[in-house]
C-alpha cells in the first residue's frame, strides 16, 4: 500500500499541468487502493482468527527446507503469535507459518490410532500360530485383552487381517489351556 501511494503521489506530482488527471480518476483509484487495504486486513483477521482456533490442538507440520526437503511431523499447538502480518503458531516453542499446518487431529482420531498402532506391534511379536505355546499366554492375553477394552470406532482402525490373527490366537490359546487342564486331570 505503501508503493501505491507513493505511485500516486508521483503521478500527481509530474502530471502534463495542459491536461491535468481528473479528481474522479484520483478518487477512483483512491477507492481501489482502500478495497484493497481492506481486504487485506479482513484476510490478516481471518489468519489469526483461525490460527487462535488451533490452540490446544494437534496438528501436522510440513515445511520446506532451503534444499527442497519436505519434513513432516505432528505436534500440539501451545500459543499463537502474529508477526510481521503472518499468523505463526508455536509448537515445542518453534513457530511456524499457519501456511505450514497441512491437518488438524482430533484427540478421539489420535488415541485410536495410537492404539491400533500399538496392538498391530504386539501382534507382530508374538510367535506364528503353529509355535505358540503356553509361555506366550501372557503376551497374547495382553494382546486379547488390549483389542477387547477398545471401542468399535478404535477397532476400526486394525485392518481385517489384524482382527482374524487375533480370532486364532484367541482360538489357539482357549484350546492350549484347554488340553493343559484335561492333561492334569488325568
């Protein structure tokens, strides 16, 4: 805005004093000029309305190195700060361009996932089904017991294949204690 009234004011200054620019073209471009200043600041208002409404939350990061690597990472939003124009929030006290905030997490979205992640890892640790034995009980009734406590919205989030490894082992293990109980009873 600053150039513009400078333009402005050169094109009045060095105007042809014959044919001098008309009051409504000044007017006209003086109208454009406060349009222009406006939308700018509703846009400014809008960036930090909407980085003030990501306190609190997660969010994922992606930025741009100067070498043109792209890093992505999540992180909680603890304060927002405006600067120079530019809304920034701040994450680990490091800020970073509103621009730059590609997701916005829900906490319900974030502890499922968490939680299909980690059944999925444990599932991957026990033994084949074929060499369980009864000193894996322990780690497949964590297992088991992780994937019962969890809701259908978090269960959504451990693929099919997941669920029938854990129907098997859940299957395999009642028939170990099974015969295990009919073996001491004879």
């Amino acid at each position: 805005k600053d150039d513009f009234l400078q333009l402005l004011v050169a094109q009045m200054k060095y105007q042809d004093p014959l044919e001098p620019t008309s009051n409504t073209e000044y007017i006209a471009q003086y109208a454009t000029f406060s349009e222009v200043e406006q939308m700018q600041n509703m846009s400014q208002s809008m960036d930090l309305s909407r980085a003030s409404g990501l306190v609190g939350q997660m969010v994922q990061i992606t930025t741009t190195s100067d070498s043109g690597v792209e890093s992505t990472f999540m992180g909680k939003v603890d304060y927002v700060k405006y600067e120079n124009g530019k809304a920034l929030v701040a994450i680990d006290e490091e800020l970073y361009s509103l621009d730059d905030v590609t997701h916005v997490c829900d906490q319900e979205y974030l502890t499922a996932y968490e939680m299909a992640s980690g059944l999925v890892g444990n599932v991957a640790k026990l033994p084949k089904i074929g060499e369980v034995s009864l000193s894996d009980k322990e780690a497949i009734t964590e297992v088991l017991e992780t994937y019962d406590a969890m809701d259908d919205y978090q269960k959504t989030f451990v693929a099919e294949q997941v669920k029938g490894q854990i129907e098997l082992y859940r299957e395999k293990l009642a028939q170990m204690v099974k015969d295990a109980e009919e073996s001491s009873d004879k």
